[in-house]
C-alpha cells in the first residue's frame, strides 16, 4: 500500500492506494489515527484502492470512532468498486458518509 497525505483548510486528504490488508493495515492505521489525532477532519480517498480486507476496514472504523471522540469529522470519497463493494457487503456504507468525489466531500 502506498499513499498520500495533502491538505486543504482544515482537511486532511488522505489517498490510499493499492492493496490495504493485513501486512499494511496497520501503517493505514497509524497514518489514519495520527491525522485524527491532530484534530483534522479527515477525507480518505479509496480512488486507487485495489483490495482491502476486514484490517483495512477494522483501521477505518477505529479512525471514524476516535474522530467521533475528538469531535472531528471523517469521511471516505471516491471509493473504488472493490472498496465499495467491502464496504456495502459490511453494511458500513451506512456507517460512513461516503462522498462520489474527493471535491464532493470538500465542499460538503
């Protein structure tokens, strides 16, 4: 898994890329958490997201619960067709707010 941290105003653009499972879960993890913790809103853009297994998706749900906590907000955009596809086989496309495009959840 690769990825990509930028941000816009008081946004955190995180873009995860490639494979999220068991072997790089637990850097999303840390990726996600520290964004969290640094009292950003966070938009996750699963665009480029090939693969991702319960881990990835443990690592995203523990993010939104800690955001929750510290009252910030997170949000995924631009999920793939296999992210998506996870995510509404774990009924957590009703979970998470889920933007069509990265510049979707940036304006919402």
């Amino acid at each position: 898994m690769k990825h990509e941290v930028t941000t816009k105003g008081d946004t955190a653009i995180i873009a995860l890329k490639g494979e999220v499972d068991l072997e790089s879960s637990p850097v999303a993890r840390e990726l996600l958490l520290s964004n969290v913790a640094g009292k950003k809103n966070i938009l996750v853009d699963l665009s480029a997201v090939s693969y991702i297994d319960s881990s990835g998706v443990a690592s995203l749900v523990e993010a939104l619960q800690a955001s929750r906590k510290n009252g910030t907000g997170l949000a995924l955009a631009a999920a793939s067709e296999a992210a998506l596809r996870v995510l509404e086989l774990a009924r957590l496309d009703k979970v998470f707010t889920i933007y069509d495009t990265v510049d979707d959840g940036l304006n919402a």
